[in-house]
C-alpha cells in the first residue's frame, strides 16, 4: 500500500463535491491545476497501486476501488495524478481515473493521509 500526505486543497475543490469527484496531483501541478486539485505528496513512490477490489483511504474514510482507468497507475507513479469519481454508472471509466464506492464525498483536510 503506498502513502501520501494532503499539502493543499485548491479553492476549487469544493465546487466539485456535486459532481463527486476529486481530482489528486503531486507537488508539481501548475497553478491552474492547483485551483481545482488536492496536492499531495507521497512518502514512497506507488507502484502499480491501484486494482480493482483495492482499498483507498483519504483520512478516515475507506472506500472500495471498483474500476481503474487504463492510464492511472501510470499517471498516479509519474504526476501524483489521478480523478477520484465517488459515484458509479456514469459511462465508461476515464484513462487517468478510478472509480469507488461508497459514493460519498470524502472530508479534506491538509494533513490527511491517502493510502492506495
């Protein structure tokens, strides 16, 4: 299981809580990127993390991954990136995404832990 830490939520993220999706980038997002992102960063590099069945963690939270985009392993091990879609049945799953359940939009604080 790999581990990062939430450094900064961009003002935007809350907008986004409707749509139950959080999108997750390392340190090295650009400010545009920043405005709608969690910044994170681990404290080991992940390696191919994220499957089917897996658990995912944002702070207290615990959430089942249901499916996995093609490209986010890839992207979570280059960028820290990858969008978190907390609702289910909404067409196909995206390259850099996953998908969990419950469908809850999860709480967020600078501080929290994320593990994979």
């Amino acid at each position: 299981m790999s581990k990062s830490n939430i450094i900064e939520i961009g003002p935007l993220v809350p907008a986004f809580e409707e749509e139950k999706i959080v999108i997750l980038f390392g340190p090295t997002a650009t400010n545009e990127l920043r405005e709608i992102s969690v910044i994170h960063e681990f404290q080991e590099t992940p390696n191919n993390s994220l499957h089917k069945g897996n658990k995912l963690h944002i702070g207290n939270q615990e959430y089942i991954i249901e499916e996995v985009g093609s490209e986010a392993n890839k992207n979570l091990e280059e960028l820290g990136h990858i969008s978190v879609y907390f609702r289910s049945g909404q067409n196909e799953v995206l390259p850099g995404a996953i998908v969990v359940s419950p469908e809850v939009f999860p709480t967020l604080a600078v501080g929290d832990s994320i593990q994979f």
